[in-house]
C-alpha cells in the first residue's frame, strides 16, 4: 500500500477501482459497474481518498465478500441522486464517509450497493479507492467548495475518529491533561481538538522522534520517545502528578491498552 496516497490523485488509477478479490492476495484494478442511484442513494465523483489501516483488515478478513470494494474516506462531487436525497445535489462538493449522518444504535446493516464487475455483486457499502462511488445518503457530506480537495478526505476518517474521541464523548475541558499514544493521522487529530480545547498538558507519545516533532506543531506540548528504556506511563505520570485525565490510544495494541 505505499504509495497510494500518490496514485489514488492520478486520473489513470481512478478512472478504474481497486478490490480484494480473494484473502490475502494482491489488489486487483478493475472496471466497476454502477446502476443508477437508487432512491436512498448518492453517487459521487471523486477527488481524493484517504488509505486507512482498517483497509488492512478487510483485505485479511475472510468473513467479508468477494470482490470487495476498498476505501471509506474520500473527498468529490455529486453527479446523481436519489429522489429521497435531499441535503446535497449535483454539483456540490461533499465528503463520502463510513460514519452515517443519522445516529444508529449497534450495528448497522448495509444493503449492497448494487455495485458491479460485470455479473459480480461488488460487497462493501462504502469505497472510496475509485473514481466513483455509489453509496447511501447517510454517508455523503456537503462541504464547501473552498474547502482543498485532497487532503480534506481524511476528514471522513482519520479526524472525526481522533477529534471526535476528544471533543463530543470524553468532553475534555481547559486545563485538563491528555496523553495520546501514537501519534499518526488519529493520534495528530486527536491531539488538535485537545488544543482547540486549551487541554493541558498535551502528551504525545510515539517511537518516532520525527512523528513527535510534527505533534508539536499539531499542539503537543510535551512529548515521550517510547523507543528506548524509558517507560512512557512513569513518564507521564512523573509529568503531570500521578496521571492524566484522560488518555487516547491511537495504535490498538494490547501494550498500548495496558497503558492507558
């Protein structure tokens, strides 16, 4: 997947889309069908597309269908709607996402989205690794037009996963303290919203000492390399008293879990 985000802005790689055609093997590039949206349904142009590491885990999942179509982050335009859509129209820019509009409660069940490769049904409710994408109007976002077409794609992800952990659930306040452990596209985010929300201090934690210097400009006011013998929770804790007030795990890992 290196490299991706540098294909996926090439018009030659989105006039066709990427699937998963069995466990584990290599990404196919293929020529996807779509029907004409139906009355629930959005179909979008695209700009842009984020590649997340949850696309790693499809793509080794064999409990999910094949072909499987990839991606769930992408910045385009409205070509078509359904005639029950009524918050965007042809012509506006939107975010395509995997977080629905409508708050659901569990799981939600998606239908196919009628998708093709040739007598294929394409399974995923949601892609973005494609030139164009059909999917529910619950996963189509206006934004304005000002706002840049490429990197404005990690917003369907990478941002309202980290800063939306920071502001609406643990409504972290002013001077509270946060430490966020890994510091990529989640971690950076969630550590803007603690600064939006003058949180301090701001603890990054990484075993990059590149990532950490980029967290400083993202807000982090303090920094922990967890790369040689020092323990990154006595580090904190040494820091700030005893603990922080809250703590945002961005890798996932048990290690990571423990210590937070």
């Amino acid at each position: 997947l290196r490299g991706c985000d540098e294909l996926l802005i090439e018009s030659e790689w989105l006039a066709k889309l990427a699937r998963s055609e069995a466990t584990g093997s290599p990404l196919r590039i293929d020529e996807l069908e779509l029907p004409d949206p139906g009355p629930d349904q959005v179909a979008v142009k695209l700009y842009s597309s984020g590649v997340c590491h949850s696309q790693l885990h499809q793509m080794h999942n064999p409990a999910l269908g094949r072909p499987l179509l990839l991606g769930h982050e992408g910045t385009g335009v409205v070509t078509a709607i359904g005639k029950g859509v009524t918050h965007v129209k042809p012509g506006d820019m939107c975010l395509v996402t995997w977080v629905p509009r409508t708050p659901v409660r569990g799981r939600q069940n998606w239908a196919p989205t009628g998708a093709r490769f040739g007598s294929a049904l394409a399974h995923g409710h949601v892609y973005t690794w494609s030139k164009d994408v059909l999917t529910s109007k619950e996963l189509v976002v206006p934004v304005p037009e000002e706002h840049p077409r490429d990197v404005s794609c990690i917003v369907g992800c990478a941002i309202l996963t980290g800063a939306g952990a920071v502001m609406p659930p643990a409504q972290v306040r002013p001077g509270q303290s946060v430490a966020v452990l890994g510091v990529g596209g989640v971690g950076l985010s969630a550590i803007r919203a603690a600064a939006i929300l003058e949180a301090y201090p701001i603890i990054a934690i990484d075993l990059s000492e590149e990532k950490l210097a980029f967290a400083r400009s993202f807000g982090a006011t303090h920094t922990i390399n967890a790369s040689g013998n020092t323990d990154p929770v006595e580090a904190i804790r040494d820091l700030t008293g005893g603990g922080v007030d809250y703590a945002f795990d961005a890798i996932g890992k048990q290690k990571t879990c423990e210590q937070i």
